[in-house]
C-alpha cells in the first residue's frame, strides 16, 4: 500500500478552503508538502480574503471578516499551527487574539438615523409578534421551511426592527435569502443577541485577512515545498466510474492560455473548490463605476457548471448562481492620506479606530454601513495614512445626496453620498482632496444565501467518491452557516479526514442554544 507520504494532493482553488486543506494533509494526514500542489486561476492565492494596494494609489479589500471566539473553532485549530510573519515563536492564533485583548469591539453608534442621531440600538424594537415569530422560525424544521424566504416567515414590522438593521448588515442578509439560511444563522450565534448592538462578540485580524492570515499559511506551505500553480484555471475534470464508486482521472486546465493536464492515479487526492462568491469582482476608481460581469468569465461557476453535467450528486450550480440581482452587492475602500475624517468619526461615536465595528446608516437609501479599522490595517501602510471599508446592500436605489444609484457611482460620489450622511462639512473639501475611493462590484457576493432544494448543495465527499471532495462556500455542511471562513475551514477538515479514514476529531459546531448561559441571556433579550 501506498504511504501517504508518497501520495500526490491536487487542490483546485488558492481559497482559504484548500489552504486549510493543504495545511491539514502536511499536519495530521502524513503528506510531503512537495506532493501537494494547489492550482489557483489567478496570480495570487487568498480567494476571497484579500487586501492590496498601496499609499498613491489606494489600499483596497473586497470584504472583511467579523469572528467570534466561540464559533471559529476550525479555524483558530488551523491557525494555531501557523507562524506569524511578525513572531515565529508566535502563531497565527495567538497574534490575533493577542490583538483582540488590547483592542475590543465596543460599539457606541451601531445604527444611525436620517438625522445624523446615533439610535439607542440596545432596544431592538420588537413586537410580540415579532418575538413569536422568530421562536417559530427557530423551532421549524428545515424540510418544512424548503425554499421559503426570510420575507415568508415574518410580518412588516420586523424588517423595521433595530434589530433586522443590525442582524442583516451584520451578516449580509437581503430579505428574499433563504429562511433556513437565517435560521441556522439565528442558532449559530444566538449568544449575539444582547451584545448585537455593541458586536462585543467580534473577533478581528491584527490586518486585513489576505496579510494576516493568507499570507503565513502561504509561506508555511511553501517552507513545506508545496507548489502553487497560479494563473493556471482548471476547466475540466475526468471521472472514472467503478460501479458505484467513483473517482478524479484528471484535470484539465489552462495556464496563461496554455493547455495543461494533470493526471490523477487512484491513490492520490483531488480536492476541488466549487463556485466562488468574489467570481467576477470587478474595481472602480474615483472616476469611475466598477461593471456588473453577468457572463461568468471567472472559472469557478463554469467548472462546476461542467461537472455537474458529467456527474450526478454535485449539486446543481444555478441555484446559486442563476440570479446576480439577488446575490450582488457592492463594497468599497477608502485610503485617507488626512486624519481629519478618522479623527472627525471618533469624536462623533465616541470609538477610536478598531474599536466600533460597523456603523449603519439605517434610513440611507443604500443601507450604507461603515467600519474602520485600527491601522495599520494593510502591510506597507504609513502611519499617516488611513483606511475605512463599507458597503451598500440597495445598490440599485438611487442615493440620498447623489442622484444615482449605487452600482452606478464613481468612488467620488460614494465618498460625498457618505460626508453628506456624517454632516462633516467643515472637513468635506479637505477629506475630499485627500481621498481615494475603490468601489468594487460583487455579483455573487450572497449567493451562498440563496433559496436552495436539499440536493442543490452536494456534500464534502460526494456519495460513491473515492479519491475526491469538494470545498468551499457551496457545499453542504449540516447545521453549520456559509458566507463565514469557519466554513470553508471546516468543509477541509471534512474533506481531508474523510478521505484519508482518519478519526481526527474536528471540533463541534458551536450552538449558543446548546450553552446554558448564552441561552438564558438571549431568551432574556428575546422577550424584552
């Protein structure tokens, strides 16, 4: 028999999915780093955990990541093998929960309204019925909610809730997302809801995600000889039927327009990501909107798209990705070479950088929220330089102050939609002046939040599978919530362990309702 040192590892996708995956084959599975080779479409790994840029020409990331302590369990039990960039007697784990003690999240203006009044967002302005209808859509099987929309289980009023405006930016959700989605969320982190207003509970990276965390896995990984095979996009893959088993023969892909196979033999391991929730970001500037990309021209969608077609049980990709009107939305960055604006928010919500978490303006035509974070928050960022990151969920409504919508917007008009919001107007020409915005365009950034039937998402180890899994955000993980990278941590975890036979234990999934006291503190909330 073959030893797992001499076995080969093929993962497609440079996400924090097979990152992990890598990490855990070296770690816990026996494999030689030089056998695993992670094959990326683009020229950097880090999927959606990104951060780039510079000073001139602006810093920019797609999104940011809010983790708890409690629920990231997968995660921090693979960023604890990792060496910090800065410390290598520290690892990854230990520096972001270091960084976490010294700056806690407190926030002071959670929601604020169309006069500028920062809201008393402790009351979550629940009704009875509201109460009653959130303890139903708790107690509700799966099966019987099916497809149903969040908009299915609940009367007008809780969309007017304090406590919709927080829960929803919070976590992404538009009203017509699927129902079990918001419920398995509700059970996932029910010990939020009496610090919701505050997101106490938020865990952050010392830097954005791609410098604080892929950037160690990626230079463990190589120190370990695996090889990344970027700007090389996998476009097919060759099953071997065996009666009812079946597995990878080999993958076809394309590097920099060049046809490349790899073959698969019946001992080695592929394990591919599917879909891609940044598929097709594209970037504004300051003069400029980013475009809406609606013909898939990143490869993820389309290699699943392919698979499917060949194999039966691997989900059915247009679920999730057949309607960009439902799952787009549109985040941007701001670099402030001034720190008339970092200082001017301080003052009005009482929260130095780092410490705020996100700010909503509930009443904004574009469901406007903002953070910003301690700095430095990318690598290279000079002291008198200075960040912030939101996002719009209504991209399609015009704005309050500028007369477009939002995905219609240069960089320019988003900054003056926000001063306009904050009221600063003493400060406006000089934040202006002294301001880049980049505006990027998701349209598959919820997509994961998407109505599904139970077979449209397939499990980590497809039925019959031998030699292969899948990772990623639209794979089906019992009770566990997408759009999170526990997941993706996770599903690796499944993946690797299930296809090597060994009984690693992965830590459970964290139920707030399971623990007495969290319990207790949010049926208190609950009920008023």
């Amino acid at each position: 028999m073959q030893r797992n040192e001499e076995r080969q590892a093929y993962l497609v996708g440079g996400g924090i999915g097979s990152l992990s995956a890598a990490v855990l084959l070296i770690r816990d599975g026996g494999f030689h780093g030089r056998n695993i080779r992670i094959i990326e479409e683009l020229s950097l790994a880090g999927g959606a955990l990104d951060g780039s840029g510079d000073p001139g020409k602006g810093f920019v990331s797609r999104g940011g990541r809010m983790l708890t302590e409690e629920t990231y369990v997968c995660l921090w039990n693979v960023l604890d093998s990792i060496p910090s960039l800065d410390d290598s007697g520290k690892s990854v784990k230990q520096q972001t929960w270091a960084f976490n003690d010294e700056w806690r999240s407190n926030s002071k203006a959670r929601l604020i309204d169309r006069d500028r009044r920062i809201l008393d967002a402790s009351d979550l302005g629940f009704n009875l019925q509201d109460r009653l209808e959130m303890m139903r859509l708790l107690a509700t099987p799966e099966r019987v909610l099916h497809t149903r929309r969040i908009e299915d289980c609940f009367s007008p009023h809780f969309f007017e809730t304090n406590f919709w405006a927080m829960w929803r930016t919070t976590f992404a959700f538009q009203n017509w997302h699927s129902a079990i989605e918001l419920k398995r969320y509700m059970l996932r982190f029910l010990q939020e809801f009496p610090r919701i207003h505050t997101l106490a509970g938020v865990r952050r990276t010392s830097l954005n995600q791609y410098d604080a965390i892929v950037r160690p896995m990626e230079r463990w990984l190589r120190d370990q000889g695996v090889v990344f095979d970027l700007e090389t996009r996998v476009v097919d893959v060759d099953f071997v039927e065996q009666g009812a088993q079946r597995r990878v023969g080999a993958l076809h892909a394309l590097r920099r327009g060049d046809p490349v196979t790899y073959r698969v033999d019946p001992s080695d391991l592929a394990l591919i990501t599917i879909g891609s929730m940044t598929a097709d970001a594209t970037y504004g500037d300051d003069d400029h909107a980013p475009a809406l990309v609606r013909d898939k021209r990143d490869g993820a969608w389309t290699l699943w798209e392919s698979m499917a077609r060949k194999t039966p049980g691997l989900g059915r990709p247009n679920a999730f990705c057949g309607n960009v009107d439902e799952s787009k939305w549109e985040s941007f960055t701001m670099t402030m070479r001034s720190p008339a604006l970092v200082r001017r928010i301080e003052e009005f919500t009482g929260n130095a950088p780092g410490t705020g978490g996100l700010m909503t303006f509930k009443d904004s035509n574009w469901l406007m929220s903002i953070v910003v974070p301690r700095p430095p928050h990318f690598a290279g960022q000079p002291s008198d330089v200075f960040t912030l990151w939101g996002y719009g969920l209504f991209i399609d409504n015009k704005g309050d102050y500028i007369d477009k919508t939002m995905a219609q917007a240069t960089g320019r008009e988003i900054l003056v939609e926000l001063m306009q919001h904050l009221r600063f107007d003493d400060i406006r020409e000089e934040v202006q002046k002294t301001t880049t915005t980049i505006p990027v365009m998701m349209p598959y950034i919820t997509s994961e939040f998407e109505r599904r039937e139970k077979a449209d998402r397939p499990p980590v180890i497809p039925e019959g599978a031998t030699n292969f899994a899948l990772l990623g955000q639209y794979v089906e993980i019992p009770e566990d919530v997408v759009f999170t990278v526990e997941y993706s941590v996770r599903g690796a975890m499944h993946a690797v362990y299930g296809l090597l036979g060994r009984d690693n234990e992965i830590p459970p999934i964290y139920h707030g309702i399971a623990d007495p006291a969290a319990a207790l503190a949010s049926l208190r909330t609950l009920m008023g």
